[in-house]
C-alpha cells in the first residue's frame, strides 16, 4: 500500500476519534505515523502535533458554532497546561525514543481502561478550581512529552469534575486540546525542520474531512457506544506497541 494512501486512511481515523468522541486522534496518529509511515518517535509526537492542532481548530469552529463549547471552562483547563505543556515539549526532546513509545504505549492503555469506565456527572456539585486546574496542568504536561491532545482524559475530567454536558465536555476538550497542543509546538519548533510534509499535509486534511464524518457519527450513535468501541482499538494499539518494544 503507498504512503499516501496509508496518510489518507489514518488521518481519516484520527479526524473521526476527534469529531466524534473530542479526543483520542493524536494517541492513534503517533503510532501511525511511527509504524506505517515511517517516522521516529520525536518526530511522530511533532507531526501528530500540527496534525492535532489544524484538525481541532477546524473541529471546534464547528461545535461552537452548534454550541458545544464551554469557553468559560475550557480557558480554565487549557491556561492550566499552557507552561507544563511547554516544560514537556522541552523534556521530550531529551528522552529516549524507547522511554517515549513505552511510556505512550501505557498512556493509550491507561486512557483505554479510563474510557471503558463511565464518568459520573457532578451537575449539582460546587467546582472545585483546585482539581480543575490540576486535571488541566496534568493535560498540559501529557500533551508536551507525548504529543497527545489529551481530549480522552480532558472530556471525562470536563465532565466529573466541573458537571458538563457529554456534548457540550467533546466541544470544550477541542478548546483545550487546541491550546495544549499549540503550547507544546511551541517548544518543539526545532524538531520540525525534518518532517515529510508530503505525509503530513495529506494527513491532516484526510483527518479534517474525518472529523465532519466524526460529528455526524457521534449524532446518530450514543456517545458510550462510541467511547467502548474506541476504547478496545486503543488497547489494541497499546498492545501491539508493547509487543513490539519487548521482541
């Protein structure tokens, strides 16, 4: 299979997860980018990042417009990450490529398991800003060492911790995700001068074309249905991954 049709078919994926569940593209965009398109794992969190970050600023244009976007409470959580994000970024690049697939490997794993376990609103319940802004730092400091948006642990902290809404959590993550991920690039800049552009910008409009598909799949489907499903391909992913590292 060529390369292009390969950037094509998983950048189609990851704009699904993104559209539909408001998280999870970048935790399937890494590995993809490593073992089918040939990246390193530096540059792949690089890549997924740009990728992430075009995607979801499409994507969230388009929840606001529905109004699904909490901008009160997504400022909220993203300024939290904004220096981890960066202090990450600049960690990453000093970390083994091994330490980085492993420790992304446990991250898609623990994130699977988190996302087969339903969040419990806590609509009635006074907000803490404390455990908001440290589930946001957290976020941020995920996003800068491992490339990943953080919108599979951003939509049920959203929704646990300050009481939104499933939809109106999935609008809000692509705030934070976007700002996270913009934060991390940041640091990062000097790791992009090798990237394939030729990979990457198919990439990135196949996943935006995958995120409309993904908002209109999250319509017509429940959102746990959605989350089980994506839930078992991250195990999947984090399993192969391991695998690989120990053979």
């Amino acid at each position: 299979m060529s390369t292009l049709i390969l950037a094509l078919v998983a950048g189609g994926l990851v704009g699904l997860a993104l559209g539909g569940l408001g998280g999870g593209g970048s935790v399937l965009a890494v590995p993809a980018l490593i073992y089918l398109l040939d990246f390193s794992p530096s540059s792949a969190i690089t890549a997924s990042l740009i990728i992430v970050t075009v995607t979801t600023l499409t994507s969230l244009f388009a929840h606001a417009r529905d109004g699904n976007v909490d901008w009160r409470a997504g400022l909220l959580f993203a300024g939290a990450g904004i220096l981890p994000a960066m202090a990450g970024g600049l960690l990453a690049a000093r970390l083994p490529d091994a330490l980085l697939t492993s420790a992304f490997a446990v991250i898609a794993a623990l994130a699977a398991v988190r996302m087969l376990r339903p969040s419990r609103p806590a609509e009635g319940l006074p907000v803490r800003p404390g455990r908001a802004v440290a589930a946001g730092a957290g976020l941020g400091a995920v996003t800068g060492v491992l490339g990943v948006g953080g919108g599979f642990l951003a939509v049920p902290a959203l929704v646990s911790v300050l009481g939104l809404r499933m939809k109106a959590a999935v609008g809000t993550s692509l705030l934070v995700i976007a700002v996270n991920s913009i934060a991390a690039l940041a640091t990062r800049g000097g790791t992009a001068d090798g990237l394939d552009w030729s990979v990457i910008a198919p990439f990135t409009g196949a996943a935006i074309l995958g995120a409309r598909d993904g908002r209109r799949l999250a319509a017509r489907l429940a959102g746990s249905r959605l989350q089980q499903i994506f839930a078992y391909v991250l195990l999947a992913v984090a399993a192969f991954m391991l695998l690989e590292l120990a053979l």
